[in-house]
C-alpha cells in the first residue's frame, strides 16, 4: 500500500528525504499556502530542484485527514511529500497512512533536537504562536500579556480564536497563571484541561468568531470585526503575514510568549502542537 512521506511543520528535511527516497524526474510537495509555503519555496524547493534537476510540484491542504486517508486507501496517492502537524504524524503512524522515516539516511535520530525526530516525521521549523491586536483601539497601551487576552474589562471588544484546541488551551492556562514551562504538565491531566476550557468560558461571549483558514485573522483585524485574535501558526504563515500587514497599517501590533513543547507522552495523550518561540517571554 502507497503511503506518505511527511514533514512536520517543514521542509528542510523534506528535501532530504526527497533526495534519498525519490528518483524520479518531479516531486510533488504539500504545504499550507500563503507567506509560509511561498518562504518553503524560496528557501527549500528552488534551491533543491536546483541542485537535483527534480521538479517540484506544490499543492495546498486544510489539515483534514480525510484527504490523506482517501489517497492512501484507494491507492490514488498523488502528493509524495506532505507538511503535517504532530497530531497528524502521530496519527498517520499509528494507522499506518504514513511511511516510516528511515534515519539512517538523515544522519540518525541524534542529529535532531529533542523531540524532533518522530517515527513518521521529521520537525524541521520551531516556530512561535502570537496575538495580535489592533493599535488603535488602545490609544492609551495595548495588552502586553497572554492574561490582557482575557481581560475584556482592561481590554474590552470582541476576539477572534483558532477553533481547535492546539494553542488555545495552552493560551487559557498561561492566562490563568501556570507557568510556560509548565503548561503540558498541567494539559497532560484531566483537571488542567478543565481548567482551561473554564478560562475559556470566561471570554466565550466575547470569542466573535472561531477561525479555521490562517488567513482569517489579518483580515478580521483590518475589517475592524475584532481588536485581538491569535493569528495563524498553521502552520506559520500568520505571523508573516500579520508582519506584512503592519507594514501596510501602522495598527497591528503584536506580543509573544515563549512556551516549550511537551514530552512525547504528552503529544501522543493529546496531540497538540509543539510551540517555541525564540523570542523572550512577555510577563505573565
């Protein structure tokens, strides 16, 4: 049965992978579109094709499985490499729509920071997950902390969050006082959980639309339909693109905090998102 071979979160090694396990005349790679795959692009696929004479043949994806479950199934599997979250990797692993990566042939599992080298994929990006807010709303100081997130009396107007639990449970209980680095200690139990999905609560009424396309956020905010929302890290291309509409409206501003990944056993309990930011943490 034809599988996949799949990145998780990128594509450096995507092109390693390419190299060794595909000799054929073209290469056809998924990501998420927009400024993310266009910097995939300019750095990863040029440049091996370049060197390979491979064609690379790009397509997009939502992150639906379905899709990748139906190639694999009806044997009609036309993407070679794919772009995938953790949950995915750890999914299409456990029911065997993933191929295998062979590490011998990417220098072994040690050539790769802790927790990068899963058995069905190869994370290749760390990358950072933000809010962003619109300026003009708080002449007098925007929010500086995950905490103002919630705060809708210092901070009042309506937000716009991810519909999905990657990132925004981790949001719910920094805001709620546990400590970045010990964010999936607590998500790993069912009281933290609960935890978050009650500091959820609190700004429920106030969450005007849950987003599911990166492209949503940027455009809420320069519609003026919310004040805040948590831009896009699916995969990345939000805060490049939040970035490149600042450049154009002075309005958007934007605050980060640094959030260390969870243990393996996490991500395999729960499957959420491995977030790092390299900027320094903002107080809590």
């Amino acid at each position: 049965m034809m599988r996949f071979n799949c990145m998780l979160l990128s594509s450096v090694v995507t092109l390693a992978i390419a190299g060794a396990a595909f000799a054929q005349d073209t290469l056809t790679v998924t990501s998420w579109g927009g400024a993310y795959t266009k910097s995939q692009e300019e750095a990863f696929f040029k440049p091996f094709a370049k060197q390979t004479g491979t064609k690379i043949l790009q397509d997009e994806w939502d992150g639906s499985t379905a899709k990748l479950k139906g190639m694999v199934e009806t044997g009609q599997v036309t993407w070679d490499v794919v772009d995938v979250e953790p949950s995915h990797a750890l999914q299409g692993c456990d029911e065997g729509w993933l191929e295998t990566i062979d590490y011998s042939k990417l220098g072994g599992k040690d050539a790769f920071i802790d927790g990068a080298a899963m058995d069905c994929a190869v994370a290749t990006i760390v990358f950072g997950t933000i809010y962003a807010y619109d300026a003009a709303k708080f002449p007098n100081g925007g929010p500086t902390t995950m905490a103002d997130l919630f705060d809708t009396a210092k901070f009042p107007g309506p937000r716009a969050l991810r519909k999905s639990p990657k990132t925004t449970l981790e949001f719910a209980l920094i805001a709620d006082g546990v400590k970045p680095s010990e964010v999936y200690d607590v998500l790993g139990t069912p009281e933290g959980v609960d935890r978050a999905f009650k500091k959820l609560d609190t700004i429920k009424k106030d969450v005007k639309v849950w987003w599911t396309a990166g492209a949503q956020p940027p455009q809420l905010l320069a519609d003026g339909e919310v004040v805040m929302t948590r831009p896009g890290t699916a995969a990345s291309t939000m805060p490049s693109r939040t970035a490149a509409r600042t450049s154009r409206s002075s309005g958007t501003a934007r605050e980060w905090t640094s959030i260390s990944g969870p243990s393996r056993k996490a991500r395999r309990t729960r499957n959420w998102r491995t977030n790092s930011s390299l900027s320094p943490s903002i107080p809590m």
